[in-house]
C-alpha cells in the first residue's frame, strides 16, 4: 500500500480507501463484510469510509464497520462518517443544524463503539442552516475531541468557498478533506472545486472511481445486468442506470484493450488513472467480496506514461 497525505493536514490515508455505501448493514451479509474490512486492513488500507445513513436503517452499516475495526488498534487506522440526510421523521432529523449535527455524532460513535471519528463531513451542503452554525458545531466537536477534522461530501464550489472564507475568519478548524464523485465518466471536480481546494490545503477523497461498477467491465452492450449486480438490483440500480449508456459501454470496450496491453485490469486502471493526480488523497472502493480488494489494491503499483494517460483521454472523449 501507498499512502498520501490528506490535503495540507498531518494525516496520511491509504491511497485506497473502503467505503461501506450500499454494502455493509445492506446487501452484503455481515460475516462477509467483516471478511472485506479484514482484507483491507491486513493489505495495508488505513481508512474506513461510514455515514449514519449507511445500511437498511440509520448506523447499521456503522454497526458492522465498528465491529469489524474492533480487534485492531485504535490509531492504527483512519474512521469517517457523515451526516445530512434524513434519518427519521422529525422536523430536525436531518440537515446541518447543531442540534442534528451532535446528536447524530454522538449516535454514531455509539454504533462504531469508538470514542472518536477521524473525519466528519458534512455530507451535503445544507442551505436551510446557517453555514455559521454548522461549522461552529463542527469546531466546538473537534475541541471536545470527538471528531478530529472535518470535511464535506458533494459541495458546490462557491459554498465550498464560503465555508473556507468563514473558517478563516471566525478562526475555526478548517476542512481538511473534500469527498466527491470521480471517475472516468465523471470529472466536473477537475474544473473549480480541485484548484479551490488546492490552494486551501483540502485533499480529494473520491467516491465511485470505478463510476459504480461500469468501469470493472461487467456491463457488456446489448446484454441483461449481470445477476446480483447493482444494475440488476432493485434498490440501488438508479445509481447505475446514469452510467450504462451505449457511448460508455462503447468505450469501456477500447479502455479493457488499454488495460490488456498493459497486463493489468480495467478496474486497476480506472483507479491509477483517478490516481493520477496528487490532488487525490484516496479512492473510495466498495466491495462484498475480500478477492475483489486484493485485485483493487493493485492499482497502487500502476504508474501510467504519458502515452497511456493521451490515449485514455482519446476514448473518453470519443
């Protein structure tokens, strides 16, 4: 394993990172998902990606990751989770207001059985609450030691801005870490949020490098989704469908050659090739198989030539 680290802070997070979205309290039985945390962390993955709105109900899937962690040391590895999303019916089970912000951290620490989370984002903006109150509740957390840095998942760029102005100025802890979508298919972050966070010291902790599966190659053009894969299941396959277009298909096919050419896998270079850039901390993979990880892993090793990166960006821009 490789490590960076995370934007200009003093922590250093494995370039691969699991996530437990769709997996873990939800799909993936909990015996096997304990067999995947183990896998990742006897190959050197430091950081464990959660949400409180993870699994088939709030904090089942920070359940598991809690569980699974439990044998290993504490400091030894690298714990998030977020909130925004509603995790209930109340007027106030949900958003970015101190009130839902504490309560749901101190639930959350509960659920992973820990005292502490290394990372809190903010999981989407919320623009019913003040951003002053956010990040004053998120500030007054990491005083108590409850959370050590912060970070946002899927901000637009002028709030992002307006969160780093006000930080600066009001004197708070500042956002160390950005969780975005990036893949192949999916690089509107390159434009405005990269440079922002950049020249703000914030690393990229990029979510679905592998742009939900599309990029392992399992969606063949003209056939039915593979059984039990997310395109074929019910709950989640809405987060696929966006991908599964005849183009992408159409260049999956000439991004499997490259990969062959090179003796390595289409998953393997989908995640150099979001590896590329040293603005990304860690990419986020999901898995529900341990086998599926050590193939994953590997990417770390993969140093693409220039030639390699030219003709990827001919196929994506085909």
């Amino acid at each position: 394993m490789k490590y960076r680290r995370l934007g200009k802070s003093g922590v250093k997070v494995s370039e691969i990172a699991l996530g437990s979205w769709l997996t873990y309290g939800t799909v993936t039985e909990k015996e096997q998902a304990i067999a995947c945390v183990k896998q990742a962390y006897d190959l050197g993955i430091n950081h464990f990606d959660c949400a409180n709105v993870y699994g088939s109900v709030p904090h089942a899937a920070e359940e598991v990751l809690g569980e699974a962690l439990a044998p290993y040391p504490r400091e030894s590895y690298i714990l998030t989770t977020k909130a925004f999303w509603p995790v209930g019916d109340g007027v106030n089970d949900r958003g970015l207001s101190r009130k839902h912000i504490v309560s749901e951290v101190e639930k959350s620490l509960r659920a992973l059985g820990v005292d502490y989370v290394d990372i809190f984002y903010c999981h989407r903006y919320d623009p019913e609450t003040d951003l002053e109150e956010t990040l004053r509740a998120i500030d007054d957390l990491i005083t108590q030691g409850k959370i050590l840095y912060a970070g946002f998942s899927e901000w637009p760029a002028h709030n992002i801005a307006e969160g780093i102005r006000l930080q600066k100025e009001l004197g708070l802890h500042k956002f160390v870490a950005s969780q975005p979508v990036y893949n192949m298919f999916n690089r509107y972050i390159e434009s405005a949020v990269i440079p922002l966070c950049d020249e703000a010291g914030i690393g990229q902790v990029v979510f679905s490098p592998l742009a939900q599966g599309v990029l392992t190659g399992k969606y063949k053009r003209g056939q039915q989704a593979p059984a039990g894969s997310r395109a074929a299941t019910d709950e989640v396959k809405k987060f696929v469908e966006g991908y599964l277009t005849d183009d992408n298909l159409a260049r999956v096919e000439q991004l499997e050659g490259v990969a062959k050419e090179l003796g390595i896998t289409l998953p393997q270079l989908a995640l150099a090739w979001v590896l590329r850039l040293p603005s990304i901390s860690s990419a986020l993979i999901g898995a529900s198989r341990p086998e599926q990880i050590v193939e994953n892993v590997k990417a770390v090793e993969v140093e693409l030539e220039e030639s390699v990166l030219e003709k990827i960006e001919e196929i994506l821009k085909s």
